[in-house]
C-alpha cells in the first residue's frame, strides 16, 4: 500500500506551535514562584544554616509550632471544646509561639521578607501567564483544533473517521447479506 503524502499545512504547524505554547506556560504557572525562594536560599545558605548555630532550626521549629496551634485553634469546632475552652487561648497561643520563632529568626527574617516580596511578584507574573494562557491561548488552541478537524488535516480524527466509515460499511453489509 502506497504511502500518503503528509500534508504541511501552515494551520496545523500554528496549532502545534500553540499546544507547545500552552504545555510551556503551564510548567511556567508554577515554577515561577518557586524560582525566588530557591535562588535567595542558594545565596543565602552560608549565613541562614551553616552559622546560625542552631538558632535556625529552632525557629522554623517554632514557626511550624504556631502554624499548627493556629490551624487547631481556627478548626476546632467541637461543642465541648468551645464550651470549656475559651477561643481566645489558641489564639494567643499561637502569637506567642510565632512570637518566640521570630526572635529566633530574627537574622533572616529581613531576608525571608524580601524572599516574600521576590515570591509574590513572581506568582503575580504566574496569574498573568494563566491569564493569558486561559483567555488568548486555549480558546485560539481549540479553534484551531476544530478548524484543523473540520478540515480534514487531523491524522487521529482521519483514523477514526475511516475505521467509523469501515464499521459502518460492515454493517450495510451484513444487512444486506441478512436480506438476501
């Protein structure tokens, strides 16, 4: 059997270029953010945990203490526990604790602050990618996999359409046959 022709069409190199565009832009939706914390931890690793003397972990330790006091304090919604316990102590609770982590922290918390703000702008630059993928992407991308499929140009779609086509020519015949 004669091999076909493959077909260049300038539409179907758009639409592959877009489908490229969009697997981009999703794998850049979320490493953005990561980008900032990771590069100010590569500068920063000799002064934040080789000579900080133990003062660091112990702080994080503390931070992660007064996050999980805040959770259990916002969750707790039990009838006894809002009965016998005031809502107030965990809340004071976990500013004491978070408290006690920043004067442990207290020598990068001026970086850790600038990490947020390198952070933040990079998953504000994270919504515009999404924001542009969602309204200018994918709706161009599956217009033009339509157009692509209407006009004849899509290997997956031609396989199906023939195998349906076969299907259907099997059953004409085997209703011919079963009238006969």
């Amino acid at each position: 059997m004669a091999k076909t022709k493959k077909i260049k069409s300038k539409t179907v190199q758009k639409r592959n270029a877009l489908r490229a565009t969009n697997v981009a832009m999703i794998g850049a939706k979320f490493a953005m953010p990561a980008v900032p914390a990771t590069v100010l931890t590569i500068i920063n690793w000799d002064e934040w945990f080789a000579q900080t003397n133990g003062g660091l972990p112990v702080g994080f330790a503390t931070l992660l203490i007064s996050t999980i006091i805040a959770v259990i304090g916002i969750m707790k919604r039990d009838d006894l526990a809002k009965k016998n316990v005031s809502s107030i102590f965990p809340f004071a609770l976990a500013l004491i604790v978070a408290g006690a982590a920043c004067l442990w922290l207290a020598n990068v918390m001026h970086q850790a602050g600038i990490m947020f703000m390198y952070t933040g702008a990079a998953v504000f630059a994270s919504a515009i990618d999404d924001q542009v993928q969602k309204s200018f992407v994918v709706p161009r991308l599956t217009e033009m996999n339509e157009d692509i499929k209407e006009g004849g140009l899509d290997k997956k779609s031609n396989k199906r359409e023939k195998r349906r086509q076969q299907r259907l020519q099997e059953i004409s015949e085997a209703r011919r046959r079963a009238t006969e």
